[in-house]
C-alpha cells in the first residue's frame, strides 16, 4: 500500500529559460478533494501539468503512489492520471458519445464494447449531458463542452483526475453541481480529485485540502479550508481585503477592497 | 454531506448493474452508417471503373469489359485484342485514377486532422510544389537527382516533393511542432520553390513549356502497370499505416495536451503522419502531375456526412477521393470527346464550386470556437 499518492519534493519547473515553480513540496496521502487557488500567474496550472507529466521537472521529484513519475510509461501513467484542460480544445464533430468514447483510448480496443457504451453513458449522465450523447461536439456552447471534457476525463476511470478550473465556463447551478459531485465521488471512492479553481468559496465549500500558492511561484502552504482560506492568506496572497464568515462550519469569503500595491500590478 | 440528488448522481456513476443496451444497438446503427457511406464511394467507384473501361476507340460494353477483365484474371482469353486493350491500355489508366484519388483524399484528411487546418492538402503543405519544381528541371535543364529516360523525372519529382516535408519537420523540431507552424513552413516553402519554378520557366523554349504545361496540369494519360505497382506499394501501405493510427489521430484531435496525458505523444504522431503521408502524395504527384481539389475537397464533404472520427473518415475519404477522381477523368473523356480535358482541370473545375457552396453552405462549421 502506498504511503503518499501524490508528493512533490523541491520540485522546480517552467518553460525554457523561464522558472515558474520553485521549491514546491507536498504530499497528498489520501484520497480527496483537492483545490489548488492562488492569484494569476503563480503556476498553478503548471502545478497540475508537472503532476500530470505534460511538463518536466528541471530539480526535485514528483512521486505518484511512491514510484517517481519519470518511472512510469507513458500508457501507464494514462491510466493513472487523467487530465482535462481548462479549455477544451477539441477539433472535430463527433457525436459527444464518440467525443466522450476518446477518454477510452488508454483501455478501449479497437472496436466500442458494451462496457465502454456503458460507462460512456454513465459519465454522460452523471454530467448531466445525456440528452447531448448524438448531438455534433461542434454545436455545443462553451459549457457543455467543459462537461463533454469532464465525462471524457470520468471515463479514464484514472486515480488520480487533474482538472485545471473545472467550473470555469459554467453557470452557478453547474458549478455547485460539479463541485459537489466531484467531492462526494472522491469521497466514496479511491478517487484523486485535484483541481484548479479562482473560487474561493467554492474551494472553500467542497475542497477537503487546500493548497495555496503564492508568487514568485511558491507555496504558501497547504491544509484543510479552515486553516487556509484565512483573512491573512487573502490579504498576503491576493492582496485584497476581505472579512471571513462562518458558512455551516466553513469558511465564507466576502470580498472588499483591493489593497493596491504598485507591484502587484505588473505582476499578472 | 451531499444532498439526495448529488448522492444518487454519484450512486448512478458507481453503479454496476446498468443497462445501456438500447444506447448500443443505437452506437452500432450509427457505425453501421458510416459503414455504409464508405460501401456506396465503393459501388460508385466499381460502377465508374466499369464506365472507364468502355472508353476508347475500340467499343467494348459495359459488362463485356469486365468479363473481358474477369477472362484475363482467370487465364481464359478468348479475344486477345480487346485483353490486350482492356489489359494493357484501358486498365492501368483506372488503377492509376483509383490509387491517385485514394491517396489524395488520405493525405487531405490525415493533413487537415494533424495540422488542424481546413486548407492542408498536399498543395499548402508545399508537398506538391516541391514535386513541381524536380518535374520542372528534369523537362527544361535535363537535370535529374536518380534515374534516366521517362523516370528521371518521377525520381526528380518525388525527391524534390520531400524537401518541404523535411523543412516543415525541421522546423517543427527546432520551434515545437505547432499545427500552425508546419502550415506556415509549409507554405514559405511553397512560394520558394514556386518562384524558382517559374523563373526556370522563363528561359526555355516554348516546347519545353508546352512539356512543362502538360505535368502542371496533371493527367492519366500516360498511365502504365509499372506506374501502378510503385504506387501502390506506397498508397496501400502507407494508407495500412496511417489507418492503425486511426485511434491515436482521434486522441490527437482532443488537444496536444489532452493527447499526452492520454499517452500519446503528438509531435511524434505528427511528424510520423507528415512523413507518410507526403510520401503518398509524393509518389502520386511525381507520376500524374498536379491534380487539385481532391485532397482538399474529399475530406471536407466526407466529414460533413460522417463526422471526424478517423477510423471512419480516412477510408470514407479515401473511396471517395477514388471515385471522384475516376469520375472526372471520366468526364473529362466524354464531354468534349474525341479530346481529353486532363482530369486535374476537371477536378478544379467541379471542386471549386463545390467547395465554394460548401462554404456558403456549411453550418457544421467544425473549424468554429465555441461562442
């Protein structure tokens, strides 16, 4: 059994000579719901691309169920981590079951089997989007494509699911809908569930373990909504003031003013 | 704790015991389909070779000329005129349509996935260009890379047809292999060797144009078995090839990404495409001249009616590129028969329209953001 899922040791990484993340360090050693937040330009879905073996590391190690990433086959790795984008840069007009059928390709052969239909369309469904399933991917809106890409990252059936702003392009119902599924599905399963949110509230509401992250592209810490998503983390990491309320046990942010810093301008 | 509704969601999600065969036999109908779309390009090229093989000054019918085929192909010649007719004369020229239209419309439907482009053809990828340019030495300086005689000028069309393959997957490599940077290597070199093509062209003698005008405009006249063995070898296993792959250009098309972290590693899968692909067209090009359109136009229609899934769409294409091409040559034969309209003008002439309708037309616009 392993003893950490997912840990980051003094891993630093970026694009070309630019340096993003630096000294990053963490485990994650249960399954959860976990929400990386932090303000724009601070790496976090670079976080998610270094975990999920899209970027490389130039020090430190990313260790997946103890074993180091770079030990993994590609096709392995595909079948533990799952990966959906923020946004869906899908080039086809497929029906959404064949859009959604891709997700299969690292356990699928080369013929659709009963059990692929099958799980296909319970990820339609637990989407939400089963009346889509023979409507062309390419007359779809902006949100129902994030949940086209959603159902196709449910079907890898993965470990670990890494989704960068899951919620970006739907409307409230929808996002309090995904949210609550995904935390309740990593709940009840042995899933990973790592996202990447600028909701505070949402975080806050349905996230088990916060991971905060502050620039220059360092953490700011990690742990459970309680303990992160505090006045002070707001005021130090996004740099706005805010007063923090009790919402059924957690905490609830109400935004105020900006505390304008000269150099948080130029940062983004 | 989650409400009832998001609960039941998730017990729906976990469950085992579902039943989704009606949602099946519907998949399958839907398959079954595309399958039939690629049966009907299938019949229309069988039906439009039979047509061709009527074509000629020695009239010989429909079914007679397939029996005369049939004859031969089972070592019972009865008339050793029309075998030889038939045979030697009439049938090259329709495998030569058949592979030329198959391999076309492959390289335009693997192009325009891999590069997510509607206009990758042959043309744009400069693959056509470059067999242009070898063509043009050979005819006008007698200078030739490989070969002597009538092949010095397939080998000098197929070697040149490759450099801008290299370039465009040098490129690639050196900047990473952007969809929109192979497009534009592929285009500037297109123009290079359009120029140089045309500037050879200014200083010949007005027979060597005429010999350069009858490559450009791109024929099957001079069709020949040992023409249509080369092709083959490279069409039927590079098609071999590429439909294997049908599967990862799918992944691909989710996003390079999206691709990678399904385990496919797309800048190899797409300069492993570029490659086979322009070898194809390649092989094509260097011997029937330029034919336009079908690579372009075969694709765009065959994704309208089928949809993009590659396992479908390349041989759908495929067919259809065949039939086409057979068709218009065809035509070109007939309308203003005894002379022969070279099947690249014709082509031209129904792809252009068709494709500008298409345009006009299309409201699956695939190449569309979502709003």
């Amino acid at each position: 059994m392993a003893t950490s899922i997912i840990e980051l040791d003094k891993v630093e990484c970026g694009y070309g000579e630019h340096t993003v993340l630096k000294d990053i360090s963490f485990t994650v050693d249960e399954p959860g719901y976990i929400c990386v937040i932090g303000p724009n330009g601070v790496g976090k879905s670079t976080l998610i691309r270094v975990i999920t073996g899209l970027i490389d590391v130039k020090s430190g190690t990313v260790r997946i169920n103890d074993k180091p990433l770079s030990d993994y086959s590609r096709k392995e790795q595909a079948r533990i981590i799952g990966y959906v984008p923020v946004m869906s840069s899908d080039f086809n007009i497929m029906s959404v079951l064949d859009t959604v059928l891709i997700g299969r390709y690292v356990r699928q052969k080369w013929r659709t089997t009963q059990a692929d239909i099958d799980v296909a369309y319970k990820a339609l469904r637990a989407m939400e989007i089963e009346g889509l399933a023979n409507k062309r991917f390419n007359e779809l809106s902006a949100g129902q494509r994030q949940k086209v890409s959603l159902a196709r990252g449910l079907i890898q059936e993965p470990q670990i699911l890494m989704l960068d702003e899951p919620t970006a392009n739907l409307d409230v119902r929808h996002q309090i809908y995904v949210s609550s599924f995904l935390k309740e599905l990593a709940s009840r399963t042995s899933m990973t569930v790592f996202t990447v949110s600028h909701d505070l509230n949402l975080a806050a509401k349905y996230a088990d373990t916060v991971v905060v992250m502050k620039k220059p592209g360092i953490l700011y810490g990690i742990g459970t909504p309680k303990e992160m998503i505090t006045k002070e983390m707001i005021e130090e990491v996004y740099e706005v003031d805010c007063d923090i309320t009790d919402d059924r046990g957690t905490p609830h942010v109400v935004l105020q003013e900006v505390l304008g810093r000269e150099e948080y301008r130029t940062a983004i | 704790m989650a409400n009832r509704f998001i609960t039941e969601a998730v017990d729906a999600w976990v469950a085992d015991d579902v039943d989704f065969s009606e949602e099946m036999t519907e998949y399958r109908h839907n398959t079954m389909l595309k399958e039939l779309f690629i049966a009907i390009c299938v019949i229309a090229a069988f039906l439009v070779a039979g047509w061709t093989l009527t074509i000629g000054d020695y009239p010989i019918g429909f079914f007679h000329s397939y029996e005369v085929l049939w004859n031969h192909l089972t070592g019972s010649i009865t008339d050793s005129t029309e075998d030889f007719i038939i045979w030697r004369v009439r049938t090259p020229r329709i495998f030569t349509g058949l592979l030329a239209g198959f391999g076309l419309a492959v390289c335009g439907a693997v192009m325009q996935s891999i590069l997510k482009n509607p206009l990758a053809d042959a043309y744009t990828t400069g693959v056509s260009s470059g067999a242009s340019f070898g063509a043009t030495l050979a005819i006008a300086l007698g200078v030739s890379i490989a070969g002597a005689g009538g092949y010095a000028l397939v080998a000098n069309a197929f070697v040149f047809s490759l450099i801008p393959v290299l370039v465009i997957v040098t490129v690639a490599k050196m900047r990473g292999a952007s969809p929109t940077t192979m497009i534009m290597a592929g285009i500037a070199v297109m123009y290079i060797f359009n120029a140089t093509t045309t500037f050879i062209k200014l200083g010949v003698s007005d027979a060597t144009l005429g010999a350069l005008f009858d490559w450009s405009v791109g024929s099957l006249d001079n069709s020949s078995w040992r023409q249509v063995e080369i092709m083959a070898v490279f069409v039927v296993s590079g098609y071999i090839v590429i439909q294997l792959m049908g599967r990862k250009l799918n992944v691909l098309s989710t996003g390079d990404e999206s691709a990678r972290a399904m385990g496919v590693d797309s800048n190899t899968l797409r300069t492993i495409c570029m490659l086979i692909v322009s070898l194809i067209a390649a092989s094509i090009v260097s011997f029937t001249g330029l034919i336009g359109f079908v690579g372009l136009v075969c694709p765009h229609i065959t994704r309208l009616v089928i949809g993009s899934d590659n396992r479908f769409l390349i041989p759908a294409s495929a067919m259809f590129g065949a039939a086409l091409l057979l068709g218009s040559d065809l035509v070109g034969r007939v309308i203003i028969a005894p002379e022969v309209i070279p099947v690249g003008v014709i082509t031209s002439f129904i792809g252009g329209p068709m494709f500008l309708w298409l345009i006009i037309k299309q409201k699956r616009e695939v190449w569309r953001r979502p709003s």
